[in-house]
C-alpha cells in the first residue's frame, strides 16, 4: 500500500509540473532605451541623412530608404519599395516606435496571467545604439507564444523583426 501511495503522489507531482508554462524568457533594457534617448535630444541635431531598413516576418521588407531631415522636417530621398512608405522618417520617430514598442510589451507581460489561450513564451527587444550620436543603429524584436499543437496561430502572434540604420550623415 505504501509503493502504491508513493507512485501515486510521484505520478501527480510528474502531471502538474507538465502542465505548468515555463516562466517566459524577457530581454528588454528600458533603462538604455531611455539613457540613449536623452543623450540623442541633448545633441539637438535637426540635419541628418540617413538610410533606414526595415524586415519583418508579419509585412516582409521595407526598404532601404534614404531619409533627408532638414530643419526637423523630413523627406525620402530614395525608396527601394516605392509602394511602401518608410515606417520611421527621422530619428525622433525611430525612438517614439520603440518607447511604444516597450510600452506594449511591458503591458503584455503584465496581462500574460490573463492570456491563457496564447500566454508568452519569450519576448526580446534589443537595440544597439550608435556610441558616438546614440541613436538606435539596429533594433531586433521578436516575440513567440505557447500554442497548442495542430492548432492555427492568428497573425501576429509569433513575429519577429529587425531594423537597421545602415548610414547617418550629421
């Protein structure tokens, strides 16, 4: 009766600990993000050229383009996917996508409890800053969710992306 016992509680420890989810797998310095951002506006540079390029597995490509801002204004130079427009046209938008980009993620991970259908497996968001103008020279986002299998994942869902800035010309 005592084995019996014994291989039932290891039978039901063994069950539950399947069936919990792993705590998810986080990557994102929000303390850089914001370091970088203000050594970016402390320089106030308002003339710049710079060449942008975006991949994405939920939108594919987009471009290289070749972005003037002058005087705080900006304007396309070139466009490598002309039926596209560039997703960031200065440097001030780049740093506005990725603050949004954070917020939504930090809002994620606080309602992951609640998303039980689809709860996060692991989240990374990692920026490499320019070290002379501190500006972001690349972003890598990706995102992964525990789904079950043979079941379809809405779009979206497991993404990833990648941006770079290629050249900047104060």
């Amino acid at each position: 009766m005592k084995k019996v016992f014994i291989v039932l509680v290891f039978s039901m420890g063994i069950l539950l600990s399947c069936s919990k989810i792993p705590e998810m797998k986080v990557d994102i310095d929000r303390e850089s993000f914001e370091k970088e951002y203000a050594a970016w506006e402390a320089q106030n540079i308002e003339n710049y050229v710079f060449t942008f390029d975006y991949l994405s597995s939920d939108i594919g490509p987009n471009g290289p383009a070749t972005i003037r801002v002058q005087d705080g204004v900006s304007s396309i130079l070139e466009n490598q996917t002309p039926n596209r427009i560039p997703m960031v046209q200065s440097i001030g938008e780049l740093f506005d996508y990725i603050g949004r980009t954070l917020e939504n993620l930090e809002r994620s991970i606080e309602d992951n409890d609640n998303n039980k259908k689809y709860p996060i497996k692991s989240i990374i968001l990692k920026v490499t800053y320019n070290p002379q103008y501190h500006y972001p020279e690349k972003v890598k986002y990706a995102a992964s969710h525990y789904t079950k299998k043979k079941t379809e994942v809405p779009p979206g869902l497991n993404s990833s992306s990648e941006l770079k800035i290629t050249e900047f010309i104060p």
